[in-house]
C-alpha cells in the first residue's frame, strides 16, 4: 500500500511538473511572438511618430522679396547655397546700381505727360509700332519716363495697348542692348589669354551686379542675357493692367515688385496682417531695370535661366512662349499665371518684337567698362 501511495505521489509531482512546463513554455512562446512583432512594427512606428510629431514647415516664394534690399541696403555678405551648383556670395547688393529714386537722372522730378502729348511726340518722331515691326528698329530717345494718368480714359483698348507697348518698348529693347553689349564683353575677355586691370575690374563688378562668387565665370554666362521683349511686355501688361493699375500710375511700378521696408504702396485688397507693400520708382526705366535684374539672379527662375541658355547654344535665339513656362514661381497662380501670360503674348503678337534693336543713330550707351 505504501508503494501504491508512493508511485501516486510521483504521478502527481510529474503532472504537476508537466503542467509547470507548459506553462513556461506557453509564457516564453507568448513573448518571443510579442518581442518579435515589436521588432518589425518599431521602424513603422518610429516613422509614424515622427511625421505626426514634426512641425509642419512653410515654403515662402522670395522672388519677388528680393528687391526690398535694394532700398535697404540689408543682408550684405550674405552666403547662399542652391541646390544645383553655385555658391553665391553676394558682397554688393544686386540692386545697387539701379536708380531706383532717380538720383542720376537729369531730370530730378520729370514731369507727367498727358496722353495726347506723348502721341503728338511720337508722331512728330515717325515712332508707330507698324514702322517697328518692319524696320526691327527702335528709337530709344522716346523714352517717356511715366505713364500718362489718362491711360485707363482711353476708350479703345487697342489705342490704350498700343500706346502701353509704345512707351515701355524702348525702355526694355535699351535695357536688353546694355546687357547685350555686357555679354560680347564678357566673350571677348573670355577669349583672352592676359586679362588687363580694367577687365578685372569690369567682372569684379558684374559678379556683383549678378551676384555669383567671384570666378564663377559659367554662372555669370548664364546669368548676363536678355529678357524677351514679348515676354516683358506680357508680365508688364499683366502686372498693371496695361498701364492703367495704382500701382504703375503713382509708382511706376511695371512688374509688381515688393518691399517690406521700403517706399511703397499698400495694396488695397490685402491682408491687415500684411507688411508688403509694392515698391515704388522715380521713373519707369528703373522699374525696367529691376525686374530684368531679378529674373536674372533670383534663385526661383535659376529654371528659367538654365532653359534660356541652351536655347542660345542650341538655336540661337530665345523663344519666350518657351521660357514663359518656367515662370510660375513669379505670380501665386503658378501655372494660371503662365497661360495667361501666353494668351497676352499670341494675342497681341508680342513676338513681333522680340529682334527689335536699337536705332543706331539713337545709340547713346553710357560706358559700362
């Protein structure tokens, strides 16, 4: 009986003991499925966890910011880095060579002409759009330093278009000869084994205007070249309402170019909240200037640039319903902004006067060396 006893006693302990077993092994199987699942969730979590938690970031368009500088004279020295390529390093504001309050014009406060007056001086110049169109030739001297305030009065819009495109033609075909004469310079400097002291000077001054790193000659090649005349017209027309906005009738402001601190004017409906305004100048011609500058050098149309340089090694010329399509960092409508300037551009016929050059007899260049 004690044996009986005895051998049900270690039944006992054996069950009890298989019982233990399984049930570690039950535990140790439940947690190596748990540390094995939390092994391939953790990078999903840890990803999830990091998009949710992160602060959103804001991307601001700075094109049209850039030229607040000019009338504050900020941010000199200052070391940029693009994506692409150059290392900007801006030692001279972009801006400071362009007159913005007229300081070296002849006329300190030029007067207004009316509408009728400025069409009774073109007359007497045998200036029309018909004659441009087929001699390809402009006489700069009708350079008209501000808009006629009877410009939105007149009541046949092709009048009124054509009258706009007479008086901002010769301040863009002047502007484009300058940077033309700017850039045959450059190739024959580039064409020289010596560079004399005066050349150096030249490019030391250009890189500044452009604002690329000094030596940075394949930078400063794409970036010294001109503006389409159709495609400035077109942004002008639209930006001012073919010269009739407030904008461009109390500051002569063709292309809406801001400031944050500088002389301007509030736009009306805007934000109470905003602080831009849109930047005012003495006379159209330095509207002219700025606005060709900042295409020329602002990191939001280094697209539009690089496009404009192989249309000059591949064909020659530049196709502005072409480079229009890199210009959607320009207006907060992007790709509307596009069509609509490639509507203003075919309707109008603006590419007509894309080859217009300087009539030589009117060629009073201010020497740029």
């Amino acid at each position: 009986m004690n044996q009986n006893l005895t051998l049900k006693k270690k039944n006992n302990l054996l069950k009890n003991f298989k019982k233990s077993e399984f049930k570690i092994f039950y535990k140790i199987s439940l947690l190596s499925i748990a540390l094995i699942f939390t092994f391939f969730s953790l990078p999903n979590t840890i990803e999830f966890l990091s998009k949710s938690l992160k602060s959103n970031k804001t991307i601001i368009n700075l094109s049209k910011k850039n030229f607040d500088k000019t009338l504050t004279n900020k941010n000199k020295k200052k070391i940029i880095e693009n994506k692409d390529s150059d290392l900007e390093i801006i030692t001279k504001n972009v801006y400071d060579d362009i007159d913005v309050f007229g300081e070296d014009e002849n006329v300190i406060d030029p007067p207004r002409l009316s509408a009728s007056t400025i069409e009774e001086l073109f007359n007497q110049n045998r200036y029309n759009l018909k004659t441009v169109k087929e001699t390809k030739l402009v006489n700069v001297g009708n350079k008209i330093p501000l808009l006629p305030s009877e410009l939105k009065n007149i009541e046949s819009t092709k009048k009124r278009k054509n009258l706009f495109i007479k008086i901002v033609l010769p301040l863009i075909v002047e502007e484009n000869t300058r940077i033309r004469f700017d850039r045959k310079k450059l190739f024959s400097i580039l064409n020289k084994n010596i560079n004399s002291e005066i050349d150096k000077k030249w490019l030391n001054k250009k890189f500044q205007q452009y604002g690329v790193k000094n030596g940075d000659l394949s930078t400063l090649k794409i970036r010294m070249d001109e503006i389409p005349a159709s495609l400035a017209i077109a942004q002008a027309a639209k930006e001012t309402g073919w010269g009739t906005s407030r904008f461009a009738q109390e500051g002569n402001a063709l292309f809406g170019q801001w400031t944050w601190t500088g002389d301007g004017i509030r736009p009306a409906k805007v934000d109470k909240n905003a602080k831009h305004k849109v930047a005012k100048f003495k006379v159209l011609k330095a509207s002219v200037k700025a606005y060709q500058r900042n295409l020329n050098t602002h990191s939001s149309y280094k697209n539009f640039r690089n496009e404009r340089a192989i249309q000059r090694d591949n064909i020659g010329k530049l196709n502005s319903l072409e480079l229009v399509n890199y210009l959607d960092k320009y207006a907060e409508t992007g790709v509307e902004y596009i069509k609509v300037l490639k509507k203003i551009i075919k309707q109008n016929n603006l590419t007509d006067y894309d080859d217009v050059q300087i009539l030589p007899t009117s060629l009073k260049m201010k020497n740029s060396a």
